[in-house]
C-alpha cells in the first residue's frame, strides 16, 4: 500500500488531512457499499473503520 499525504486547504476544518491509497478493489468495494448504505461519504467511513480500529474516540481529535 502506498499513500500520499497532504495538509488540507479546507478552510472549515484545520485538522484534516487529505491522503491518497491504493487499496485491494474488493476491499474498496466493500467500504465504498457500506458507505452508501449508511448514506456516509467514504472519506466519513473510513475515518469510522479506522477510529473504531485505534480506538480513538471523536473527542480524542
């Protein structure tokens, strides 16, 4: 896996960070589809995969 990282130009939000992956398609089309289903940006889903995976808690951000 490769990724590229940025700091992000979101002006709403100074502590996002904007990255790119390459990940197995069956792997993205799993988180992708759960996504839809959960109505969540895919961006917002991994974000839960991975918090719920360290164990950090929103507030911890």
């Amino acid at each position: 896996m490769s990724t590229e990282m940025t700091a992000s130009d979101d002006s709403e939000d100074e502590s996002v960070t904007r990255t790119t992956i390459k990940v197995d398609d069956a792997v993205w089309r799993r988180v992708r589809s759960e996504a839809i289903r959960e109505d969540k940006k895919v961006s917002e889903q991994l974000e839960a995969i991975l918090r719920e995976y360290f164990e950090i808690d929103a507030d911890d951000a």
